[in-house]
C-alpha cells in the first residue's frame, strides 16, 4: 500500500513538472529555438498555440542530433507533434517568424518527454510477468493526465484569442456605426443648409 502511494506522489509531481507551458515571443525575421537531450526510442512531444501577432502563424521544426529535419511545417497558427527518437542525443524545436517584416509573434508551447522504451519485463516461473503492471498503468495515467492538462490549457488559449477577436470586432462595428451616424447627421445638415440657401437665392430674384 505504502508503495502505491510513493507511486501515486511521483505520477502527481511529474505531472506538475510537464505541465508548466512556455510562453515566448519570437520578432520579425527571429527565430527561437529549444532542445531535449533524450536516449534512443524516447516518445517526445511538442504541442504550441500562437496566441497574438499578425494572422496568428508560425513556421516550426524540428531537428535530429545529426541537424537533419525530421519535422517541418509553414504557416501553423496550432499543433501537436509526436514523434519516437531515433538516436541518441539532442533534438531542436525551432519557431521561425522570419515571414514577418514587423509583426513579433506570442507562442505558447510545451515539451513533453515520454520514458525510453523498456524491455519486457521477465516472467516467473509460473509464467507471471514480473509485478511492474501497476507501475506502467501508473505512467500511463500520467500520460493521459498531461494530456488532459495540455487540453484545458489550450482550450483556455483558443477561448481567450476568440473572446480577443469578438471583441475587437465588436468595437469595430461600433465605431463604424458611430460613424456613419455622424455621416447621416453631417448629410443632413448639409442638405437643409443647401436647401435654405437655394431658396433664398430664388427669393432675392
């Protein structure tokens, strides 16, 4: 039981620790780049949000420890990649904004780093596996966990950006009533004083 417990604790902290997301701003003609130093057949996982600047796009890539693209994409306002590596040593996540001539770009983002794949664990001579059952379910659920995190965060991202654009649409189409009524107002005026002074050039001749 007392072991259950340890486990449950390591599941809660980890999931505390992959988590936390980054956020960045990378500027126009920039590119920002991060990387994870992992071992043969780790799952890793990058998923990122662009959440202000220009058409809310971005370039990412991702690269090998031999700098061989393994990921490229143009153009993503969001995304989720996965992928197992196949070597050792340090993969690059890179968010280029060099497409932009002024505008910085808001990125939020997270890495997360899967256990390298384990050899089956060996059976008894009952033909049992060996008990590290409750310990990769634990993982499991732990995976799913900072997935379900990593969705409440986005969701929450994407929620804020449209609560943005509503807004700003709104303030548009205010102003532009505003202005329109100030446009029929000034017609308005402008007619009657056009009119009096038809008839007043009329009424001298």
């Amino acid at each position: 039981m007392r072991g259950s417990s340890e486990l449950l604790l390591i599941v809660f902290f980890s999931v505390l620790r992959f988590c936390l997301p980054y956020f960045i701003t990378v500027d126009a003609h920039a590119e920002e780049c991060f990387f994870d130093k992992v071992q043969n057949g780790t799952k890793l996982g990058l998923t990122f949000e662009v959440i202000e600047g220009g058409f809310l796009d971005i370039d990412v890539k991702v690269t090998g420890p031999d700098q061989e693209e393994i990921i490229t994409r143009e153009r993503e306002s969001n995304g989720k990649i996965t992928f197992a590596a196949s070597k050792t040593g340090a993969y690059h996540y890179c968010f280029s904004n060099k497409m932009s001539t002024m505008t910085p770009k808001g990125v939020m983002f997270s890495m997360d780093i899967g256990e390298p794949q384990a050899v089956p664990a060996a059976t008894g001579a009952d033909g049992e596996a060996h008990p590290n059952k409750l310990a990769d379910m634990i993982k499991e659920l732990s995976t799913a966990l900072v997935g379900v995190k990593h969705e409440q965060e986005y969701m929450e991202v994407r929620d804020k950006i449209h609560r943005k654009i509503n807004e700003s649409t709104n303030s548009r189409v205010v102003m532009w009533s505003f202005f329109e009524a100030i446009v029929l107002v000034a017609m308005t005026l402008g007619q009657v004083y056009y009119l009096k002074r038809f008839f007043e050039v009329r009424r001298v001749v």
